[in-house]
C-alpha cells in the first residue's frame, strides 16, 4: 500500500506527485496513455513562468525526471474504478492490477475532442487525419497541409507545419481566432499558411488514406479541397465516467471541484484540466497539483 496514487502523468499529476513526494509520502503514478499528457504534444511552451521557451515534451521529461529521482513509482496502466474501502483506504484497479492507497489524486486530464463528420470517418484517423501535428506532421514535409480550429492549439499546429510544409490552410469557423494575439500575429506574417474563415469542415474523403476535405464556405456552398493530411484542433474533453461514483461529474463529464480541489469523498482529490474550473493551462495544472497533494498530505496527518 502506498499513501498516494496519482491518476495521470501529466502536469498536474506529476506535479501532484512531486508535491507529495516532497511532504514525505510514498507516491504511485499510473497512467494510462502516455507520459506528459496534453503538454507533451505542444511544439513550443511559451507561457510558464521563468521559462522562455521549451517544447512540451522536453518541460514533461523534464518533470518525470524530477519525480523518478524522488521516489516516485510510475506504471503505464489505465485506472478504470475507484473503491473506497471500510477502513476509509481505497482500491485503485486498472485494466490489469489492483493498487491500495490511503489517498488518490486524479489527473485524468482531457484527451482530443474529434471532430464529427457526415459520414463519421473515424476510420481515417492516422490515415490522413490526425489530433497531434507534433506526432504526425513530419510525415508530410514538402506538402500541403490543412488545420482545423480557432485556438492556441490550432495557431501552434499552423505555425510548426509551415516550417516544414509546403503550404497550410487554416479553418476556422467564424471569422476569427480565439488564441494569444502573439500567435495570431505570428501566423499573419507567415506566406505560406492562408485561412479560411467562417467555413464548416463536413466530411473526410478517401478510401483506405484521407484524398480530400469537403466543407462549406461562408456562401453555404460545398466546397472541396485535395490535402493528403488534416490536422484537428478543435478542443478537449474530459474521461471521468470510470469515476462517478466518487466525485460528482457535471453536464459535460467535469468532476465537480473548487480551489481546494477535494471531491465529495473524503481523502480523493483532484487536479487540472479534469476539474471544472475557469482557466485550463499548463500553469494552472501545476498549481492544482500543488494544491491537492498539499490537502491529501494535510488529509493522511489527520488520519
């Protein structure tokens, strides 16, 4: 039995872990995708305090370093029940094993939301379409591209493919971006990327590889575009329903949380992007990380 399980390796679960760690408690991290969450997918951070610059991936390797070097047990397994026990310890299972804890913290985070089409062409995803222009993109150096989205993710996929693409194309569906305005302007001043605005991406076409976009143009008309590759930023949900039955979830599938980021159950915790909350950042992710392992520790003293 450990005194934490960390559900989820991202920033806030790792951050969680680092904090508990540092307060003296034994920590296991279980994951059940891959290590650094979201972030880890980000071609360039730019916004976390004291750090000019990083890529995602270097600033999550960076921080499972610093909980590995600490203690830290991390195993790739997905969570799928919370059970609190009678002796108030809980019973973490995953696919393959049961863990015991006397405290929890999810760290779920959110994965990519997908984009749905007339013809829900899901069979394309990896073939053609894609949610991780980080992961994928280098497949399709010297080519023409296309981006879905209006946001932060959308504007860094944009700019990391026109380093290496032929050409990108932008669609947005108002008129508009919702991102940082130094990556609107950066996006701007780029020749090679063009945006189409208030479009409505419809469907993927190809048969066993994505050959084109259908969408409608700001006219309603249906128009086509032949692109080998798609890249969909269109935003993120979360993946909490193995856990309802020890944190209430709202409409859209958030656990229920405040600034002190306890659950309605007694010694269970959550941190980041999973949690109802305002603001999702990579900083704020850190901070609930803090934050919840600070009361889970504050919770195992009064024990």
């Amino acid at each position: 039995m450990v005194d934490i399980i960390v559900i989820g390796a991202g920033a806030a679960g790792m951050t969680s872990a680092l904090y508990a760690l540092r307060n003296g408690k034994s920590v296991l991290v279980l994951e059940g995708d891959s290590l650094g969450g979201q972030i880890a997918t980000s071609p360039r951070l730019e916004n976390y305090p004291s750090i000019k610059e990083i890529s995602g991936e270097a600033f999550a390797d960076n921080l499972f370093e610093q909980i590995t070097a600490l203690g830290a047990d991390v195993e790739i397994e997905k969570a799928v029940r919370i059970e609190k026990q009678a002796d108030k310890t809980f019973l973490v299972k995953t696919e393959y094993n049961e863990y015991a804890a006397k405290s929890v913290i999810i760290a779920a985070g959110v994965k990519h939301k997908h984009l749905k089409t007339k013809h829900d062409r899901e069979d394309l995803v990896g073939k053609g379409v894609y949610y991780c222009a980080v992961c994928d993109g280098p497949f399709y150096k010297g080519r023409e591209v296309a981006v879905i989205g209006d946001a932060n993710t959308a504007l860094q996929y944009a700019l990391l493919l026109s380093g290496y693409c032929k050409k990108v194309t932008v669609y947005t569906l108002f008129d508009k971006f919702f991102g940082d305005a130094s990556l609107v302007k950066a996006l701007r001043a780029k020749d090679n990327i063009e945006v189409r605005p208030n479009t409505n991406v419809t469907d993927f076409i190809g048969e066993e590889e994505l050959e084109a976009i259908e969408y409608t143009d700001k006219d309603g008309n249906l128009c086509r575009q032949e692109v080998p590759a798609v890249f969909v930023a269109i935003g993120q949900v979360p993946d909490n329903a193995a856990f309802s039955n020890v944190a209430d979830l709202d409409a859209n599938g958030y656990i229920l949380a405040d600034e002190t980021c306890k659950t309605k159950t007694e010694g269970v915790f959550v941190a980041g992007d999973c949690r109802t909350k305002a603001v999702r950042q990579v900083s704020t992710a850190v901070g609930d990380g803090a934050v919840a392992a600070t009361n889970a520790s504050l919770y195992l003293e009064s024990l």
